[in-house]
C-alpha cells in the first residue's frame, strides 16, 4: 500500500478523520474503514500502473503516496453525500 492510517490522519488531522469515519457520534476513527479506502486507492494506482511497470515498485515513490491519500480523502468526502 502507499499510505497507511497515520498519513491520512497526519493529512487531515486526526479529528476530521473521525467525524468522516464514525457514524455513530464522530469521535473514533474507524480504522478498517480507512484501510478499506487505502487498498481502493493503491488498486486504483496499480491499475494505471500496471500496463507499463513491473508491480510492486522496489523503491518508495512520494508521488504516489501522495496520489493515494489524495484518492482516500475524495472517498471519504464522497461517502457522507
């Protein structure tokens, strides 16, 4: 995966990933939902990716962790309507 939990916290603060992820009362990150949207967004990448590099990339790309906390944060926006 190209990001993890701490990366989307650390992007958008720890508060807001709680109110994006608890139903309930807004106060709990629910973590497995996050990976769930981690492994849509490293799919996602790897999709694109696949056709012209050999997967998984043996050295760390900033880029695409970017691009994958970028694609976290659009479902998690995307699932509260």
């Amino acid at each position: 995966m190209y990001c993890n939990v701490q990366d989307i916290a650390d992007e958008i603060g720890e508060k807001l990933l709680a109110q994006l992820t608890d139903d309930v009362n807004g106060q709990i990150v629910v973590v497995p939902m996050v990976e769930h949207f981690i492994q849509i967004g490293t799919a996602t990448i790897n999709g694109y990716l696949r056709g012209r590099y050999k997967l998984t990339m043996e050295t760390e790309h900033k880029e695409f962790r970017t691009a994958c906390i970028n694609i976290v944060k659009y479902l998690l926006d995307q699932r509260l309507g």
